[in-house]
C-alpha cells in the first residue's frame, strides 16, 4: 500500500508480476509510473527498497542516500 498525493493505492503481489486497480502489471516500476505519470522505482515508491549496509555505502562508510542531509 501507498499513498500518494492523497490517495491509498493498493497492489496484490502475484506469482508473475502485480495487480494494481483490477490490472496485471509486470513490475512494480510500471505500477508506480501509472500512479504517479512519471518514472519511479516501483521498489523504492513502495518503500521496499532496502538501505546500504555500511560496507555498500560510500567513502567512509557513509551511506550515500543520506549525504547533504543535516543529522542533529
């Protein structure tokens, strides 16, 4: 589940691919585009995609998602 701009999308994992509104849709990718009317990781819009781990992440083991955000 998600929501977006408002709205609950829900999508049914199948064994071949995703249900989204009564339609079977290959990816997650091609879900997250009709929600949204534009290119989306569907792992990462559906808030599947996992963080680094600090070996996978940048210089100095920090992770390169977060750089530029202020931690306190």
């Amino acid at each position: 589940m998600r929501e977006w701009q408002g709205r609950h999308h829900s999508v049914v994992v199948l064994e071949s691919g995703f249900e989204y509104a009564g339609q079977r849709h290959r990816t997650l990718s091609a879900v997250a585009q009709i929600i949204t009317g534009t290119h989306w990781s569907g792992p990462r819009f559906f808030g599947l995609a996992r963080r680094p781990t600090p070996f996978e992440s940048g210089p100095g083991g920090v992770d390169t998602e977060m750089r530029g955000t202020c931690h306190a």
